[in-house]
C-alpha cells in the first residue's frame, strides 16, 4: 500500500492503480517491478510537505493494489481500462504506477475530452513496432487518434527519421527548447485550458536523475521542471500515471524516489501552494 492511503474507495478523492506490465519493453526491461518498489520507497518521506504547507496523512487516498491481467497487452489493456473508467465515473483521480509507457493509451481512452499532456524523451510515434501497435514506443501515435482536445510532448531528444518526416504540427517541445529557455512554463502550458491528464515518462528526466529507465537518453529534464509544472497544471489536473521506471537499472533507488516524490508533488500541489 501507498503509504497514507489508508482511505475507503468510496470515500476516497485519489486512487493508486499499479500495473505491473512491461511485455513490449524494448531494450531494459523491469517496470513490472515499479509498483511494489515505489509504494515501498513511499515511506521513506516526511508525511508533511513543507513547500506545500500539505501533509498527505489528511488526504483521502485509496490503493486498489495491482490489475492481475498482465500476461498480454490486450488484457492489460482491458482491465486497465475498465478499472480507470469506474474510477472516473466515481468521480475520483485516478493515479497510475507502471509498468511501461504502453498502458498509457487504455487508461486515456477511459476519459472524456481532456488535454493530454506527456513528458518523454521519446516522440512515440511510430505507427507500429516491433510488428505491435500497442508497443511503448507508439504511445504517442495511439493517444493523438483519439477523440481528444489534444496532445502535446514535452522533454524529446529522441525519434526516428521516419516520425521527424510524418510531423506536420508542432507535437512537442524539446528538451533543449526547455533548458534553454526562461519561458518555458509559458510555452508548455499556453494552449491548454479544461481538463489535463498528464503521462510521465521518467526518462524525461536526465539519466543523473533517473538512471533506472528503459531507455535512458542524455540532456533531460530537471526534477525541478516538473515541480513548476505540476504547480502550475494542478487544479487542471484529472488523471496521472507515471511509468517506465526499471528497479534492475537503478542505483541506490534513485529513479524509484524521483518517482514517488512525483506523485508526493501531485498530491502537495492539488492540496496547497508551491511557495517555499
Ligand atoms: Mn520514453
């Protein structure tokens, strides 16, 4: 269990979905291992976050455990998604802990109409892979064929010629865009309004920061870009999954504690205020 979400579900405003998946995993494989390792780094922080003012001992949060289907892509994806709908039609915030970045297009499709908003260093583009078109590296090209308000990457260093050719909008914004840039908040969030979920990718952060991903690639996001973000995003906020963290390449737990203090900040910057 999470710690503190020692909530009922029907009394419960977040619920903690873990699925332990990392089938299409093409080149560290692990994430199946992501759930128990970050509920178990959970309580290694302070319950009170001091730049929020928050504690998450007074929040109504709820962990329904893993989904047991995990032995094909297409079951993961079913029962993800009708876990993820019954969650929204109850009118709670779904947070997910993957497993790899493939689960995220089962638990989009449970939304009506909302933003999403993904931080990758991977376009995910491609129409298919490795002969899947459910594969972690499509996830992208899966979402934007949805009936959403839109969707937008940000943190990429990394795609094929093949996607840099397809592109004929401006899908994302990348990492070197943001690092080099003081406006960067302006830019990521300046044409979303309404409803966003939001998709992490932790190899969206720079590999001295999360070590422990799939496929790690140099010249990444800081901890701290995500932490204004989220800030700035949070009342817009409906869902979350964070995803693509591999426990057998971590070191010393890095990339498992970025992982969970990013669902810490979720909760600290829909709770309160990012002012110290
Ligand atoms: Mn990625």
């Amino acid at each position: 269990m999470f710690a503190g979400a020692n909530c009922e579900y029907h009394s419960a405003d977040y619920v903690i979905i873990g699925v332990p998946f990392d089938l299409t995993s093409s080149f560290r494989a692990g994430a199946a291992m992501a759930p128990d390792v970050i509920r178990q780094m959970s309580y290694g922080f302070e319950p009170y976050m001091m730049e929020y003012d928050v504690s998450i001992s007074d929040m109504k949060i709820h962990d329904l455990g893993d989904i047991s289907s995990c032995g094909s892509v297409e079951d993961m994806g079913e029962e993800l998604n009708n876990t993820v709908k019954k969650v929204v039609d109850d009118d709670k915030f779904p947070i997910v802990i993957g497993g790899e970045h493939s689960i995220s297009p089962y638990i989009i499709s449970a939304f009506e109409d909302v933003f999403v908003l993904i931080l990758d260093a991977h376009l995910d583009f491609r129409d298919s892979y490795e002969g899947m078109k459910n594969s972690h590296a499509t996830v992208t090209r899966r979402i934007s064929e949805m009936d959403h308000k839109g969707v937008k990457v940000y943190g990429v260093r990394s795609m094929s010629e093949y996607e840099s050719n397809l592109l004929n909008k401006p899908l994302f914004l990348s990492s070197y865009e943001i690092l080099g840039s003081d406006d960067y908040l302006d830019r990521m969030t300046n044409d979303i309004d309404g409803d966003v979920y939001l998709s992490v990718d932790m190899d969206v952060f720079d590999p001295c920061y999360a070590p422990g991903v799939g496929n790690p690639e140099p010249y990444g996001l800081t901890p701290l870009h995500y932490k204004k973000l989220i800030s700035m995003l949070s009342s817009n906020l409906v869902g979350m999954d964070v995803v693509e963290l591999s426990p057998r390449y971590d070191h010393g737990g890095i990339t498992a504690n970025l992982a969970t203090k990013l669902i810490y900040d979720l909760f600290g910057s829909r709770a309160g205020e990012f002012t110290r």
